[in-house]
C-alpha cells in the first residue's frame, strides 16, 4: 500500500506522513523524484530514520528517530502548524479508522470511554494540506468494513479524503461517491464490494495495482 502511494506522490512535493503505515511511503518514492518531508513537531527536510548513531533529540512527530537532510530547517511548534493551516504542505497521508463515501475521515478515537484524549494534529492536517491520502486496511480483524455509507467514529474531518489505499484496492473519493481506480493482483471489484459498507463505482476499464 505504502508503496503504491509513493507513485502517486509529484516531484518536488512538500509531504506530511502520518504515523504507522504512512511512514513507510518515504522507502518508496521513485529515486529520480524529491519530496520534502515535513513533521508537525519543526522539521522541513526530514531524512530516513537513522539506522546509527541515532540523535534521542531528532525525532519525527511519532517519536521515532529521523535524520535531517542538508537545507533541513527547525522552527517552532506553532510555525510549523501554521505551515499547514497556511495550505503549504502539498500531500499528508494518514492512516484510518472508518472513511465515509463521502470522504469523510474517523482516524482518532473509537469513541470508547477509554479511548485516546486527544485528536493530535490531525483535524489541522486534514483541513489545512491540499490532497489527503488515506491508507488502511480494507476491513477491521473482525471483517467488518472500514469504508462506510456514515462514520459511526468520532470524526477528524468532513468530506476531506481525496483518495483511499487498501490491501484490495485503490479508491477516489468524488462528488458522485466511491470510484474505484484500480484492483490489487487477484481481486474481482465484486469482492471489493461484499467488503465495503458504500456503493462503489466500476470505471470502464479497471487498472492492476502495480508496484
């Protein structure tokens, strides 16, 4: 998934990743591209984690090792949401709970009473960067759907999630609902469907994800 997200991400792109899954993109951009990596907690020109001689200070904003690359630059908290709420950054990719046909986006809480406290930075991401990507599992360990008609989840942000990347497939969040662009290897768009909570949208021609 992760890789199947870096082809879709242009040459000179400034980028936020979210935390898990989405860390992975960055292993995949095609070398002859340049994205610059943003975190939320004041980095621009965020390198690979490092493998040695780890830095406990420079981290990315899920607390995990990350370099710097030359041209980096640090700045505060607060400049750097205002980087995205300014609408600087390009491309942010999260992962998520629940998506609705309309794009709506649950990626935080389940609602529990013991749940997570706080949304983070995400309800500032998914309505200050241009194009949101979403990767996730298609359903839940339980099979249930995670692409929904109504997010039953609190919600992180309205009609904000310009594409979704499953294990089964790739998905477009129009304005006439749910389009399916393309299929992973072995997968019929009547399986995607029985797994999916929301009518999609067969294109005249179906794509093979193809990494």
């Amino acid at each position: 998934m992760a890789q199947r997200v870096a082809l879709d991400i242009a040459d000179g792109a400034y980028v936020n990743l979210g935390i898990g899954i989405p860390e992975l993109v960055a292993q995949f951009v095609p070398a002859d591209r340049e994205v610059i990596y943003h975190t939320e907690n004041g980095l621009l020109g965020m390198g690979a984690p490092a493998s040695d001689a780890q830095d406990p200070e420079l981290i990315n904003a899920g607390k995990k090792p990350v370099t710097a690359i030359p041209g980096a630059a640090y700045f505060h908290h607060a400049d750097s949401f205002a980087m995205i709420r300014g609408r600087h950054i390009d491309v942010c990719v999260l992962g998520a709970m629940q998506v609705s046909e309309r794009g709506d986006l649950a990626n935080w809480s389940t609602g529990a009473d013991d749940a997570i406290p706080a949304v983070g930075g995400a309800m500032d991401l998914v309505a200050g960067v241009k194009t949101i990507y979403v990767i996730t599992q298609h359903t839940t360990k339980d099979g249930e759907p995670k692409i929904v008609g109504e997010c039953t989840y609190p919600l992180t942000g309205r009609a904000v999630v310009d594409r979704i990347y499953t294990d089964l497939a790739v998905i477009d969040v129009t304005s006439a609902g749910l389009a399916v662009r393309a299929l992973a290897p072995g997968v019929s768009l009547e399986y995607v469907q029985e797994r999916t909570g929301a009518a999609l949208i067969a294109p005249r021609v179906l794509q093979l994800v193809e990494v």
